[in-house]
C-alpha cells in the first residue's frame, strides 16, 4: 500500500512529479469526487501487476494504453491498435499482447509533467471502467471505441479539475465538435468535449446521486443496481 499522508499540491514542481505523487493525486482526486470511484483507482493501484509503468525525463516510447480484460490479437487488430504493441515496446515491460483475461492492464511511459500524470489518470479511466463493466457482466466489446475513450476522458477530466478547475476548459480547446468531426468514430476532441460536459453534470449531483451518474457513464446499464466494490473504502486518506 501506499503512504497516503500527501503534501498539499503547491508542495510539488508542476514539470516533476515523482509518480507516487501522481499516483496519490489521482487517488485523491478521485476519492474527493466519489469514494467509490476512490476506491476503484486504489485497487488498481495497489496491483502492481496491472501496472507496467516506465518512467522517462523525456518522452521516448510514448507508451499509454490499457488493454481491457480479455482482449485479443485479433481484436487489437480489428481496432487497428495492434501497431502500438509491436516491436518498439518490445523491451520486457510492455510486451503482452493479451492481458492474463482476468483484469484490464495498463502499459505506460511515465515523464514526471502534469500532462503525463493526466494521461496516467486517462488510462486508469480506462480500467475503471473496464472493472465497472465486467461487473455486470459486460465487456470492451459492448462499447464503441467513442463510448470508450469517453469513459477514460471522464476520469481524466475529475483529475484534471482537481489540479486546476480551469485546466477542461483550457486543455479541451473546448470548441464544440463538428457534424464532421462527430461523425468520426475515434475523435478526440468530440470525446474530451462530452465527457466534460459530463464531468460538469456529475459535478453539480449531491454526492449521494452521484455514484450511480458515474458508473452510468462508466458503461453499467442503467437499470442495474448501484455496484459495490469488493475491497474497503479508504479511511486514511489524507485530501489534497
Ligand atoms: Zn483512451
């Protein structure tokens, strides 16, 4: 586990975050917002086996991706992903191509800036939601790659806001997509844009509405009833 006791955010130099800071940033983030959401990145973060994270001064594989539970060959093929796992990344760290089936697995280059740990958050997006997911007894498979990197972009949006309340707004470029751009499967802008606009709803819900908007968006049917995750809430969290 983690040592949780945090220093206040002016206490770190925005161009060098050690990544247990970033680590115990998201964290925070995250539990200020839900502490089942909390909960969720604790998890994952304190399963070193669904994290291969390097850390660089600068950027040299650019490696950032999750590979959901379960995910194939073929359909890091039919996604047209499968070139981000070939031979540049084969180094020993990220080199699976098929996470073990059981949980979804992170593949990351970490470089110390705020951008870097709000990618980080954007890739625990991911898992997160792949956890929510699977337990209802759905898969990646479910969602179109849009619906997906909404999901992603939705956590890294709570982060984000945390850090800086103007850093959406600013780093979104926060134009309103297109009829063009939104009839792209994959585009970014149009994702980043909708899922602040859905950061900023779940935002303005009393905490107690707040969980069930959340793992909607995260990709549980509506219907279903609220998930409780199988491991302890934190109670040592010091907030940021
Ligand atoms: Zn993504």
């Amino acid at each position: 586990m983690y040592n949780f006791s945090m220093s206040k955010p002016q206490d770190y130099d925005e161009n060098f975050i050690p990544l247990d800071v970033a680590k115990r940033i998201i964290m925070s983030a995250l539990e200020d917002f839900d502490p089942i959401l909390g909960a969720r990145a604790r998890e994952i973060f304190a399963n070193g086996h669904r994290l291969r994270i390097t850390e660089e001064l600068e950027q040299r594989t650019g490696m950032m991706n999750c590979l959901p539970a379960g995910i194939t060959i073929q359909d890091l093929k039919d996604r047209d992903m499968y070139f981000d796992f070939v031979e540049p990344f084969d180094n020993g760290i990220f080199i699976e191509h098929n996470a073990d089936g059981s949980e979804a697995i992170i593949n990351f280059e970490y470089t110390y800036s705020v951008d870097s740990l709000c990618y980080l958050a954007h890739e625990i997006g991911h898992a997160i939601a792949d956890d929510i997911q699977r337990a209802c007894g759905l898969s990646f498979r479910d969602f179109s790659p849009h619906e997906l990197e909404k999901q992603a972009y939705f956590i890294q949006s709570i982060v984000a806001a945390h850090i800086d309340p103007d850093f959406n707004t600013e780093s979104a470029a926060f134009v309103p997509a297109s009829e063009t751009s939104l009839s792209s499967a994959f585009n970014r802008e149009a994702q980043r844009y909708e899922a602040v606009g859905a950061y900023k709803q779940a935002a303005a819900l009393a905490a107690s509405q707040r969980t069930a908007f959340i793992e909607t968006i995260m990709g549980k049917p509506a219907c279903a009833a609220t998930i409780t995750p199988p491991y302890p809430l934190a109670e040592d969290t010091v907030h940021l």
